[in-house]
C-alpha cells in the first residue's frame, strides 16, 4: 500500500485549487458513499483531488481503480486495512475500471461502518448500472462541463458570481467594462465546455472522449458487438448535420440498415453518456406525455468538432442554451417557440430575430446571439451562460 500513498501524495502537490467547479459546494460531503458522475473529461478527479487538499489528507487515501497494484489486491481488501489502521475517508476514481466493484463497494460500506467513500466513473453508464445497485447507500452527483462562467475564470480570471434566472431576466448581470463579451464567447462555443480547453491538441482530445465513449463505454454497457458500436458514430454524424435534429427513428433506421428499436436504443445510450441531450414536451396530456420533440449534442464543443468546423449556427445556439439550462432547470419543448421553463417561453435567434413566436406567450422572452446588452425582454445569448 506504500506505492499507492507515493501515487496520492504526488497527484496531490500538483493539483490546484485556486478554481473550484460549481458542483464542489452543492455536495453534501458528510455522506458515508458519494458517486460523482459525469462524462469523461469534465474534471472529476480535479474536483476531488481539491476536496482533499482542502481539508488536508491526514487519515485519507486517494488512488485510481485501474492501477496495477489491483491485479493482485482486491478493492474491499485495501479498504479494510486502511480502514484498520485508522483512515478515515477513502477516495477511488474510475471506479468502473476495477471488476464487480459495486458488490465490493457494499461490503466496504458494511464493513467498515466509520469509513468515508467517494469514488468516480469515467462511463458514466457504468455507475448508472453500479449506483442502482446501491441504491440505498450511495448519493450520487452529477458534473456537467464548465459553464461559460467557469471558462470566464479559468481562461481570463473573469471571477463572476452564478447568476440565477430570474436575475438575468432582469439584466442583472455585470461584466468587466475592459472585456468584450462576444469575443470570449466565440471561444467557448468552439472550445471551452472542457477544462482541458488550453491544450493545443484540444480538438484530438475531445475526439478521443468521443471515440472512448462509443467504442468503449457505450458498448460495454449495453453488450454491443463491433457493428453495432459502429452504428453510434454513424447516428451520431447523421444528428451533427441536422438543423436541430427531429427524430424520425423509421427513417434513420432505414438509413443505418437497423429497426427504428435500435436507433432508439442507440440514442437513449448516448443520452445517458451526454453525447446527446433530449428535449421533450411537457404538457401534450398523458397519451404523449413526455413526447421527444428535438435531439442535440450534448454540448457546443462536439457540435464544432463533428460538423468539421462549420455548424449550424441555429443549432448551435439551441445547443448552448439547452446544455446551459438544464442544470439547473427543468427545460421544455415550446409549441410555439424554442423552449419553456417554468412557465416562460423562450424563443432563441440571431441579432434580427423578432417576437413573432411569442405572441400567444403568456411571459415571452427573445434570446439573442451578437448582442451585448439586453432591455425589455431581449435577452443576450450569453447571459445564460452565467446560471452555474
């Protein structure tokens, strides 16, 4: 167990903790297992590195799941004497990569009743599958990618506070009078949603989280063979050229060769690895309940990078908001408009788009691109890059 120590105590000096992601202060960390979920990439291991650091690492021991000292030591083993010998918090990332974890995870929590675990998964698939398992004793949180907020911090030091929606609905929201706003926006939407944004091979590597997932996760999950994990890539560029996509699974599954069945079960996979977000109705009465109106990309970096450079940029905007929102709202498909939440219609354009679509809207609001400055119920683009 010395070399695993080593490991911790190396990883440790070099993380930094002068940025904190959002999701830091919403954990309830006093819970005996917490799971920390969210797509690879996103900054889990930063995030719980920095917890550690933070509270000091006296009685607590951080390693990864796939490091070799596994192949002989068993997971439950490792907990136990460290847990004998006084520990009292253990941290496990990619926990998936480590075989039955979850059964061994149940035996550290009833074994080992005064110990602390934290422990993350870069599929998130797999710690769906392991957390409902473990239903009644894991909490589990979800990272997103960096809010345009966090990129304003990390990339420029722009340190702004959350703005919650209604906030923004009033234009209270503030800005350094020496930046220009659009500029960094533009950046983000190419390729700030991961905190590997600085890295010149930012696009290789964002491709490679692509390829992982689909070659890796997703079919590891659902018990794919070759052909089929290759029919993700194919769905996937099919919903990168579309302008958003609307799924007609009947006609995608003529053109993949598959049954409507299995575009859907594709898309649902890729869904819950957040490749892909769904937004639905909410109102179409029990029948249609729930009724998918409209298929995106999970975020604007992946829009960039699979439509070769050259989006949609009505997508594009649809993309940021959606991937923006939701973490923190419940976000709806519009009859009338783009989108709904809470009650409000929202209607998502460039600079000249008008207030047509909200005529019937009982509180409407026009969310423009290539605007700085908002009135009335004109609100910029990027403002709602500030929610979280």
């Amino acid at each position: 167990m010395d070399k695993l120590y080593e490991l911790f105590h190396a990883r440790l000096a070099e993380t930094p903790t002068n940025f904190m992601r959002y999701l830091h202060d919403r954990i309830n960390w006093d819970n005996r297992i917490i799971a920390i979920m969210g797509e690879r990439g996103v900054g889990k291991t930063t995030l719980m590195l920095q917890k550690i650091k933070m509270d000091g690492p006296d009685k607590t021991l951080y390693f990864s799941a796939d490091n070799v000292y596994f192949a002989q030591h068993s997971l439950f083993d490792t907990a136990s004497a460290f847990y004998r010998k006084g520990g009292e918090r253990l941290y496990i990332d990619e926990i998936h990569k480590y075989p039955a974890w979850s059964s061994e995870l149940k035996m550290i929590y009833d074994y080992c009743p005064k110990l602390q675990v934290v422990v993350t998964g870069s599929s998130i698939l797999d710690l769906y599958k392991g957390t409902a398992d473990l239903s009644r004793r894991v909490v589990s949180y979800t990272l997103t990618g960096l809010s345009f907020r966090e990129f304003l911090a990390m990339s420029k030091g722009i340190a702004l506070p959350p703005v919650p929606l209604e906030q923004i609905l009033r234009h209270e929201v503030s800005f350094p009078a020496d930046e220009r706003p659009l500029a960094l926006f533009d950046d983000y939407l190419k390729s700030g949603y991961y905190p590997f944004w600085n890295e010149t091979d930012y696009t290789t590597r964002l491709n490679n989280v692509i390829t992982q997932t689909v070659e890796n996760d997703i079919p590891t999950y659902a018990r794919m063979n070759v052909a089929t994990s290759r029919k993700l890539k194919q769905l996937l560029f099919i919903i990168s050229q579309s302008v958003p996509f609307k799924p007609n699974y009947s006609e995608i599954g003529a053109a993949m060769q598959c049954d409507r069945g299995t575009v859907a079960d594709l898309s649902f996979y890729m869904e819950k690895a957040r490749l892909l977000m769904s937004l639905r109705h909410l109102d179409d009465g029990m029948k249609n309940f729930g009724k998918l109106e409209k298929l995106y990309l999970g975020n604007t970096n992946l829009v960039f990078a699979l439509s070769e450079g050259k989006p949609d940029i009505g997508n594009l905007r649809e993309t940021f908001f959606l991937s923006q929102m939701q973490v923190n709202q419940q976000v709806y498909a519009s009859k009338a408009a783009d989108f709904i939440i809470d009650g409000k219609t929202f209607e998502v354009g460039g600079k000249s788009k008008g207030k047509k679509q909200l005529a019937e809207a009982k509180e409407g609001f026009v969310v423009k691109d290539d605007i700085e400055y908002g009135y009335d119920n004109i609100i910029p683009l990027w403002h709602f890059g500030l929610n979280y």
